[in-house]
C-alpha cells in the first residue's frame, strides 16, 4: 500500500503500457510515391500532411510498375536528407512493396495521403481512393491540394529537364539536383 506522502515511481511495465497507449492514440498516415525522385511538389505535400498527423510515414514502393531513374534506396535516402535538411521531426520514410492499403494496416495508420495538383490528376486518384476504400474501409485517403508555385511540377518532366542540363532551382532540393547530375553524367559516361 502507498504510504502518505512517498510517491511510487511507476514499474517498467507502466511505461510500456503507457508507451503502447501513446502510439494507439497517435494518428498516423502513409504518403505512398515512387518518388523519382522527390521534388518540391511532394515536399510542399508532406509538410502540410505533417501538420495535420502526429506521424507521417513517407512510403517508398519498392517495386512500381514504371521504369524508374533511381533505385528505392537511393530514393528512400534522397527523402531521409529532406527531412533532415526541412526539419520535419514528425515524418519518417520507409519502403514498401503490395498494397498501400496493407502497408497502412501494418503500421497502424488511419489515412492515406495524396497530392492533387490538376484536374487531370483527380480522376486517377479518386479511383485509386475508391477501390482502397473497398480493400481497408477504416482507412480515409486525405487529397491534398498542392502549392500553386509546384503545379506544373512533375518528377516525369524535372528529369527530362535534368537531363538536357536545365535549371531546376525552387524544384529539387540541392541534394536531389547533385544526384540527378551524377546520375545522368554516369548514363553519359555509359553511352
Ligand atoms: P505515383 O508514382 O504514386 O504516381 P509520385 O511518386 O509521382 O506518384 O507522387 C506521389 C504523390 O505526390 C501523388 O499523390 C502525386 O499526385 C503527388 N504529387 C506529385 N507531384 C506533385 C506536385 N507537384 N504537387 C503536389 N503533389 C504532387
């Protein structure tokens, strides 16, 4: 029995239920791309996702069906210099490969997050929303409408840019413009 006036500092076991507690109550989403690399566009997104969420899960799918420039950990740690250089303390990245869906169940979270930039990308996403929805209903995809200065931004057309040597300052980081350099003077070097 407590005595009168002595506090009880609380067993390992309190903190573990406590710590279990705290992440039940977090709510959690998953931002899932390819990431070709990441662009300010995607930055712009996962900021404004990461003020709304305790935690915000940047998921790199591992195996998409595009042709991609970058390998995924070479796009996993393109992100992980972002978030250190933006300060983004409350977004982790990691990758994947299935089901968003099923990705989202594993790591406990309750949305998905998407950019929106035009017209043309909603028809797309709200498919894509639609038949998660019929996979996981307990988790809500979250639109979320992009910067009006990254509309036009896309990872598809920053690479053709890159490639011919273009300008692409206020659209990549420094980090991402270096590893487009290099990645395209290696292709260069090959040919
Ligand atoms: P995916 O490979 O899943 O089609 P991307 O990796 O290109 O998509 O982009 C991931 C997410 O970021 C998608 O929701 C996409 O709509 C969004 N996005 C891409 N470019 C922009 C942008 N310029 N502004 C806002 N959102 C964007």
């Amino acid at each position: 029995m407590q005595q009168p006036g002595r506090t009880v500092s609380p067993t390992p076991r309190d903190a573990t239920a406590r710590h279990q507690q705290d992440e039940k109550d977090q709510l959690i989403a998953v931002y899932p791309g390819s990431f070709d690399p990441v662009h300010r566009g995607h930055i712009d997104i996962a900021k404004r996702a990461a003020r709304l969420v305790d935690v915000l899960i940047i998921a790199v799918y591992s195996k998409p069906s595009k042709n991609l420039l970058f390998s995924a950990e070479e796009r996993v740690r393109l992100w992980h210099d972002v978030i250190e250089s933006e300060g983004l303390t409350n977004v982790r990245v990691e990758r994947f490969d299935g089901l968003v869906v099923e990705f989202a169940r594993t790591v406990g979270a309750k949305a998905i997050v998407r950019g929106l930039r035009a017209v043309t990308d909603f028809e797309l996403e709200f498919q894509q929303a639609l038949m998660n929805r019929k996979q996981a209903p307990e988790i809500e995809t979250l639109m979320i409408i992009t910067a009006l200065s990254y509309l036009f931004v896309s990872a598809t057309l920053l690479k053709e840019v890159a490639k011919l040597g273009g300008d692409l300052d206020g659209i990549v980081t420094p980090n991402v413009a270096r590893a487009l350099h290099e990645k395209f003077a290696e292709e260069r070097a090959r040919e």
